[in-house]
C-alpha cells in the first residue's frame, strides 16, 4: 500500500480553498481585496480554484490611494477583465476631495486608507473581506485570527479574539459587525513565491530584477517614477533591483538582486533573514506599531 502524502504546498492551498468556501457558505456578502501585489494575486488564484469551474461568485476590490505604480493598475484591470469579476475601486484621492479624509505630512496614505475602505465596506455591504496577509510579514499580523472579528466601527481588538480550534471558524455577526479573512495566513513568503513557479503564475515585471534608476533615502533604495523624483543634491545611480513587496510608489522601496526569474526569486529568498516589510516599506517606519495601530483602527 501507498501512502498518501501531501505536500506543504498543496496542504496549504487545501487549507485556503477551505477558507474560500467556509465564508462563501457562512457569510451574506464577501468580498476579496486585490492591489495586483504577490500575496493578492496567489489568493485570487486560489479563489478560482475554490470555485471552478464556477466564476469565483463574490467581487473584487481594490482600495486605491492614487500612488500605484501604473503597471500595477494595468495588471489588475487585465485580470479582472480576464475573470470577468466585478471590481469596486474604494478611491482615496476622491475620498480627499469629498473631505472624507485628509492628506498626512509624512506623504504616507497608508492610514487614510481605513476610512476609505470602511465607507466603501458599508456602502456595499459587505460582511467579509479576504485580505492576503500572512502572520510571517510582520508581528501585529502574527497575532491575527483567520477570521478576524471586526466590531461595528470596524475596530479589531487583539486581545478579544475567537478561538479558532482544529481549524473551526465562527463566522457570526450581528448586523453592522464584520469579519476579515486570511486565507494565506499560515503562508510565508516562501510559500508564496514557491507557488508561483509551481502554478505558473503571471506576477508583474516589477518582481523581477532589472537595471532601474534609484535614489537612495534613509537606507532604502527607491526606483524612479512618477512618485519617486530626485531631490536636490540626490544622486541617481542605476541599480540592479527590484520589488519584494508592492506598495504606494512613494514609500515602497526596491532591494538590490540578480533575481530575475521566479526560480532566482525562490533560491533568494530562502536565505533572506528580513521580512519583505522590513526590508522595504518606509510607510511601516512611522512608529514600531505602526502597523498594530492601524489595524486597530479598521486596517485590514
């Protein structure tokens, strides 16, 4: 007799679909937040697998701050195209000009973000949104449940949290409560990455390395774009770099690599002892719970 095994990947991906489907069966009206960055794009394919041959049956949304990187857009509205999703855009920069919010000094639209994505939330009623984060990327994510309590103000208070035993997710809410949702949390970066070559799966050019012009600014280095402008005295020196993770274009930095396929990218980061937010995100710098406090506040 055989024995039947799976591998760590495959039981990962079983454990998703598993999620997908819970909170399809359990839930009124999900929804799966997509920014066109690794961690979205594995969940959206693991959502078709979770559904197939059906279409995946809940939309998409995308809260977009106005400072994405322009092949990233293009990359989002080709796959929604593709799949054939419905795609609600929460839109920041409108939520500005209605005075829903207003711009912070340090440049990071990271935290105006949760009013944005809590307004867009309840105008659409949403009960559930799926979020790519993993417990590896950062220690307030490490404290997160798969399905995440949210109160009426969609305020996540970690120190009261549902117990998630032999995998059993409680999904009640009363009205005007939510739950967010990991189906990658127990994921890592490796993980992430070694399911792509796995799967095959389309990633944006920007994860690949290339000889790009960057500044360098408090010890990151950031690509010139359209976000990104030499500042005087600032000089620019062509590097070969490129992105671990996929942020505002203003405040997400690039890393130094020859990693120019997926399988470089695997064998990196498997010796890389820095989380990819660590690493590259000057948004997470503002304070050592940075991320914790925005979470707190509505931040998926």
């Amino acid at each position: 007799m055989i024995p039947h095994t799976m591998s760590q990947l495959r039981s990962l991906e079983a454990e998703s679909i598993h999620i997908f489907r819970e909170v399809a069966a359990e839930m009124h009206k999900p929804c799966l937040l997509f920014s066109g960055g690794k961690d979205s794009i594995v969940m959206l394919h693991v959502a078709r697998k979770a559904f197939h041959p059906a279409r995946i049956p809940f939309p998409v949304m995308h809260v977009d701050t106005g400072l994405n990187f322009p092949s990233i857009l293009a990359y989002r509205d080709r796959w929604i195209e593709k799949l054939g999703l419905q795609l609600v855009v929460a839109s920041v920069e409108d939520a500005m000009r209605r005075g829903l919010v207003r711009e912070e000094p340090n440049g990071s639209r990271n935290r105006i973000q949760t009013p944005v994505l809590l307004e867009a939330a309840e105008t659409h009623g949403f009960d559930a949104l799926f979020g790519g984060g993993r417990r590896d990327e950062e220690k307030a994510r490490a404290k997160e449940r798969v399905f995440s309590f949210r109160d009426e103000f969609g305020q996540w208070d970690p120190k009261n949290q549902r117990p998630e035993i032999w995998s059993l997710y409680n999904g009640r809410v009363f009205p005007g409560q939510s739950i967010r949702v990991f189906p990658l949390s127990n994921w890592t970066e490796l993980d992430v990455w070694s399911y792509i070559r796995e799967e095959a799966v389309e990633i944006p050019e920007l994860y690949l390395a290339a000889d790009r012009e960057v500044v360098e600014r408090g010890g990151m280095l950031y690509a010139v774009n359209p976000f990104v402008t030499p500042r005087e005295g600032e000089p620019v020196t062509v590097k070969r770099v490129r992105y671990r993770t996929i942020g505002d274009a203003n405040l997400t930095a690039a890393v130094a690599s020859d990693a120019d396929t997926v399988e470089k990218i695997v064998a990196e980061i498997a010796a890389v002892r820095i989380t990819e937010r660590g690493a590259t995100r000057g948004d997470d710098k503002v304070s050592e719970a940075a991320m914790e406090d925005r979470k707190k506040e509505g931040y998926f």
